[in-house]
C-alpha cells in the first residue's frame, strides 16, 4: 500500500521495491518476484504437503506449484541423512531377527 493507502500504481512499484530492497540489505538482482519462489521453497520445507503449498499460493495446478518449489543441497543432505537413519535402523531390527537359513538348521 502507498503512503496514502492504496495499492501501488505499476509505474512507482518499481521504484518502491527498488528501495525496499536496499533498506533491507537484498542484493540489488533479487526480484520482488523470487520472494514467490522462497516462500514455496520454505513452506515445503516446513513440511507442508504439496496441497498446502498450492493453497497458500492461490495455485490450482501441481504443475503451477513446481515450477516455484525448489530444492538445495542443504534440504537433499537432510533427506540423504534421514534414508541413512532409516536403512541404519532396518539393518539392527533385522540384525537382532533369526535368518531363514538360521531356522531351517535350527529345524
């Protein structure tokens, strides 16, 4: 909203943004448009299902919400570590089970 309470015209959007940006320590090529692709971004990563993210958007197709949706080295080590955790954990149950050749000997 402008100083006067209404919506921005499109000519000083520009302008306003521009400024904005620099208060806030933005670098001078972050468009107010990648503000989009950050919020997708987090909101999955919060662990929103994809649903969510499309209402929270205001997007009626999967499509549309992909495209702004991203993921980063730092997310694909968090996934890397939980399917270690995750295999880790399998190996110990099935470690602590009698093999099928262990019961057939055992027969």
């Amino acid at each position: 909203m402008g100083e006067k309470g209404k919506p921005f015209r499109r000519s000083t959007f520009g302008r306003k943004w521009r400024a904005a940006r620099t208060k806030v320590g933005l670098p001078d090529g972050f468009r107010f448009y990648d503000l989009r692709h950050t919020g997708h971004t987090f909101t999955t990563r919060s662990g929103a299902t994809l649903k969510d993210t499309m209402v929270r958007a205001g997007q009626s197709t999967e499509r549309a919400a992909l495209i702004y949706q991203h993921s980063d080295l730092e997310r694909q080590c968090e996934v890397a570590a939980d399917l270690d955790q995750l295999v880790r954990a399998r190996r110990e149950a099935a470690d602590d089970q009698a093999s099928g050749t262990d019961l057939a000997r055992d027969a």
